[in-house]
C-alpha cells in the first residue's frame, strides 16, 4: 500500500528520531563501558574492553529502561544509591556464558577494589550465592575473579561468618590446591581473610582447613605461602586447635614452619617465627621440636640488618630458649652477641629489651659452664638499659632480674663489676631508696648485694645507702629484713661499707633486729619442745 506524501514524511522523521535515540544509547553505554576498564584489575588483570561490556548488555536483551539506569548509576555508584546496579549485576552474574561471567565478575571485582560497593551491601543484595557458584566454574578466569571478589568480601568482620555459611569454604580449599597461581593466590587470601575471626576459625578447621594450609607452607609461590602461614598463625591464636596442628603426621606442621623460618623473603620467616611462637606456648610443641634444628634459621632471622625491630623472632626465642635442650647450642652458635646487638641498636624498644633479658637468664648457667666470656655488646647494652629511665617498672624489673642472675655466677660477675661505674651504682641505689614499687626495690637491693663493690664507687651514695638499708631493716617483711643483713655483711666483706658500720643508727637497727630474730627462735623452740611433750604417753 502506497502511503501519501504527508505520511511518507511522517514515517521518515520516526525513522531518523529512532536512529538517533538509538546511536545516543549506544553511545552512552559505550561511554559507561570506558569508564569500567580504567578502573584497576585484581594484580594484572586486563580492564573490560568496550565493546565486551556492550555485547554483554545487547545479548542479555536488556530492557532499555534497565539499561538506562545501570548508565545513570554506575559513573556516580560513590555518591549515590547501588541498589541498580547491584541488581543488574546479580542478574548477569547467573548468565550461562563463560564470556558473560568473566566480564561481570572482573567488573564486580573493579567495583569492590574501587570500593564503589560496600561489602556488606553486596552480601545483602545476595550476589554471594552466584560468586560461590562460580569457585566452581570450569573455567579459570572466573573463578580467579570470582575467588578474588570473596576475598575482599571476607574483608569485612560482619561478612565472614555470612561466606562460611554459604558453603564457601570446601570449593576455596578445591581452589587453594588450583594449577593456576592467581586462582590459587586468590583463593588462599579469601581462606586468609576467613580465619580472622574466632567464630570462623571453628568451622574452617572442622571443614579441613589445617592440612590445607600445611601442605601449602611448601609452595613454591612465595605469596601463597605468607598467605597459608598467615592463616596457620591466626588460627594457632587459639588454643584449643593447637591438638589438631600438632597432630598432622612426622611433625609436618612444625618442619614446614622452621623450613619458612629459614626462606630469604623476610615477611614469610618473620610469619613463620609468629605462627611457632603460638604454638610453643603448647608444651607438646616444645617436645616436638627436639631434634629439629630450629636454631640456626631463628638466629638468621635475629642477624637480618632489615629487620627492625625483629620482635617477633626474639618474642619466639626467649620461649625456645627455656627448653633446656637447645641450650647450649644457642650459646655455641653465637647468640650471646646477637642479644648485646639487639640491646644496643634496639634500647629504647621495650619488648627488645624484656625478651632478651629472659633469654639471657635461661643461657647465664650455659655461658660459665662453657667459660664463655661475656661479649662487650652484652654487658654493655644490659648496663644501658639499667641507666635508661623507663615508664615501665616491668621492663626495669626484668633488667635488675637480668643483673642479679649474671651477678650470681662467680666467673661473669667480675667482668659486670669491671664495666659499672658510679652512675650505675648510683641509679641502683635511687630505685633501691627511692622506688614507690617493692619489687623494683627489693631487686635493686638484692643486686647491690651481690656486688664486689669497692669503696672508691660507693662512696658517693654512702648517706642514700644507709637510708634503704635503715627502710629495709624496719620492713615488716622479713625478706627485705635479710636482704640488709646480707647486703651490710656482703659490703663489709668487699671493702665497699668504709665507715658505714661506724653508723650508730644502722648498728641500733641491726641489733634490734638480732634481738627480734633471737626472741623469735626462741619462741618457735619452745613451741617444739610443748608440741614433742604433748607427744609423749
């Protein structure tokens, strides 16, 4: 039927209205899709070339009004509502086509990177359900992206307990074991990012997760094996796993974590020092070390130059070092200087300072058995750390503990009393006189005592000695009461009293003291002799 001239005309500005509307959409969409590929990939992943984007949206036969939308919301997601687009996304994320899958997927993983989304609304809008369908997806692409998307969903402490109830986990640990490294990487940082929580730690383990992780320590891709070690340390936080770990046959757990303690990438030895650290404080831990040669990787650890402060190592060391059995080969490998090395560079640090001097008490009975001489870093970084005025009586209190054992064995104390000079007794004898903690007292006290101080050094702090002395000897507390005894005996016998014991107080005190003493013998006697006559028939 032939139409007339009017309506020919009419039907051919339609035409051109159409085709105009219609190459402004494309357009558009084409401009959304340009946006899409500068956002950045999980690691090198290649952006979402234009026309993919558009092909996408053309074979999924999108209404236009939803395609409108999905153009409206997407370059301004930030500042506004995501609902659309979220709901667009979940739509295209149950797509049939591999093709389809891997755009929107890589599209979802921009977005989370970008943080355009919110984890937790993209928990809520239920596009978890279709991204754990995908782990399983035969093909590599998506599941690297749908896996890295889980990963950043995990982030997030209000979503993990949501991803391990999905049944997310057993196609991860599948996925963990993955040909493909970024597969695999991905993969292990979502299991990484689960285990950050107590409440999912439980059900990882009960799902298998431990083995896992052990068999991955020996990858040969260095970040899956910070990222399995990672995992290992947070769930060795809790207690009572540490069975299971320990159970894994030969003791592969904890020959895998000493072999990481020796590797040349600092971040997986420092881990693996981490993950050992919370499992020894599981004494069976300690009987399964025997015989494994952890003291030459730790000690690497401790000697690193780029390693500051190598807390974690020393934290590890101070634990081992209280096993008896390894001992002496920490002494015979050097681990003295390296502690008097810490001290110097590190003294202001002051977990430095109290696990060396831990560690230093369980080896001073190793070091005079063996007749090592004390090195000058170690004597002289432990006297720096007694003149440094801490605001911590703890770490104060392990340094005077620190002393005084040294000061105990006969061959290292000369060489402690050759390094003091004056200022050291005299910051001793202010704690000792002056210190509000009795502790901190009584150590500085015990330690002056020890001493084989001349007169020369105290005769500076004569007054202030005598003042804590006087203190101690009125303390109810009968061990501050012997602790002056000894220490005037001690000093006389050293030449380090002078005229001291010409002190009429001092001399007063101390024969109330005897006096106190006699009166309380003689009641416990008579108390004996009542109680073995009572006794008799």
């Amino acid at each position: 039927m032939e139409l007339c001239e009017r309506c020919a005309r009419l039907f051919k500005d339609v035409e051109a209205l159409i085709k105009e509307e219609t190459e402004s959409f494309v357009q558009r969409v084409k401009g959304v899709a340009g946006r899409i590929s500068k956002c950045c990939g999980w690691g090198k992943t290649s952006a979402v070339p234009h026309e993919k984007l558009y092909e996408l949206l053309r074979r999924q036969h999108l209404k236009r009004e939803s395609s409108s939308r999905l153009n409206h919301h997407l370059p301004t997601v930030q500042n506004r509502d995501s609902t659309v687009l979220l709901e667009t996304c979940c739509t295209l994320l149950q797509s049939d086509d591999v093709e389809d899958q891997r755009t929107v997927t890589l599209s979802m993983l921009n977005l989370l990177i970008d943080r355009k989304v919110k984890e937790e609304h993209v928990i809520e809008m239920g596009l978890l359900e279709p991204l754990v369908d995908l782990l399983q997806s035969g093909d590599n692409t998506v599941q690297c992206h749908s896996s890295a998307c889980i990963a950043l969903l995990a982030s997030s402490d209000s979503n993990r307990e949501v991803i391990v109830a999905s049944d997310a986990v057993l196609p991860l640990l599948v996925l963990a074991r993955a040909f493909d490294p970024k597969v695999q990487q991905n993969a292990v940082r979502a299991l990484l990012n689960l285990t950050k929580s107590e409440n999912t730690v439980d059900v990882l383990c009960k799902e298998g997760i431990i083995p896992v992780l052990a068999l991955l320590l020996q990858s040969t891709d260095s970040e899956v094996q910070f990222c399995s070690c990672y995992a290992l340390s947070n769930i060795a936080a809790v207690p009572e796993h540490h069975t299971k770990m320990l159970q894994i046959g030969d003791r592969f757990l904890l020959k895998s974590l000493v072999l990481l303690m020796g590797s040349s990438v600092l971040k997986n030895s420092t881990q693996a020092s981490q993950c050992l650290r919370s499992l020894t404080l599981n004494g069976e831990a300690h009987n399964q070390l025997v015989g494994l040669d952890w003291v030459c990787p730790l000690l690497t650890l401790l000697r690193a130059p780029e390693h500051t402060p190598p807390e974690t190592a020393l934290m590890l060391l101070s634990q081992l070092s209280a096993h008896p059995p390894k001992r002496e080969s920490l002494v015979n490998q050097g681990v003295i200087p390296v502690l008097g090395d810490l001290l110097l560079t590190h003294l202001p640090n002051p977990t430095i300072v109290t696990h060396c001097t831990v560690t230093f008490n369980h080896l001073w009975d190793i070091v005079e058995s063996l007749q090592v001489p004390l090195p000058i870093e170690c004597l002289s970084g432990l006297l720096l750390a007694l003149e440094f005025h801490w605001k911590e009586d703890d770490v104060v209190l392990s340094v005077l503990i620190c002393l005084y054992s040294l000061a105990c064995h006969d061959s290292l104390r000369f060489g402690l009393v050759e390094k003091m000079t004056t200022t050291h007794i005299g910051r001793l004898v202010v704690i000792s006189s002056e210190s509000k903690n009795v502790e901190l007292s009584f150590a500085a006290g015990s330690l002056i005592s020890k001493l084989d101080i001349n007169d020369e050094l105290l005769k500076l702090h004569h007054k202030a000695i005598v003042e804590y002395l006087m203190r101690f000897l009125r303390s109810q507390e009968v061990r501050f009461q012997q602790l002056a005894i000894s220490s005037v005996s001690n000093l006389k016998k050293g030449g380090g009293l002078g005229r001291m014991v010409t002190r009429v107080d001092l001399e007063q005190e101390l024969n109330r003291v005897q006096q106190q003493t006699e009166h309380t013998r003689q009641l416990l006697l008579m108390l004996r002799q009542d109680t073995l006559t009572m006794g008799k028939p």
